[in-house]
C-alpha cells in the first residue's frame, strides 16, 4: 500500500499533471505527465523514467534537435516590486 510520505494519507490516484522542468533560468512546461497524486494533500510522486524523458526533451529543445508543440510568452516580475 502507498502511503503520501508528506501527509501520511493512504490514498493515492494516478493523474496526469502539468509540470514545469527549469534548467539554468530555461523552463519548459509539459502537460499531461503522469503522477500518483495524495488525495488529501496533492503530493505528486513521478516515477524517475518520466523525468528522464522530459529532462532528455528539454535538451533536445535547446540542442534544436527537436521544435516545442508551441511556445507562450510569461510576464515575469519580482516580489519585492509588487506593490500591496
């Protein structure tokens, strides 16, 4: 039985997620990846294959081997100038 090792819960689903992989202020932003996520907290555990397959993807993207389904533009801002 899996057990949330941030909670405790003992119910965890199968989900497909959006993760963000970032490398040297580089993002790409995956949809659709596979999780086990705790019902009661939203922990999400990934098993290492995924990872390595989004990880050799981003270096495929910036080798130029491989293009992005599609690019978006993100405004990007600095806490410490956010004004109340």
């Amino acid at each position: 039985m899996k057990v949330c090792s941030f909670c405790g819960n003992k119910n965890i689903s199968e989900k497909k997620t959006q993760y963000i992989y970032k490398h040297d202020n580089h993002f790409l932003l995956v949809n659709d990846v596979p999780c086990e996520e705790c019902d009661y907290c939203g922990e999400q555990y990934f098993q290492s294959k995924v990872l390595k397959k989004i990880e050799n993807d981003f270096l495929a993207l910036q080798g130029s081997t491989r293009q992005p389904k599609k690019s978006i533009l993100m405004p990007v801002d600095e806490f410490s100038e956010i004004e109340d």
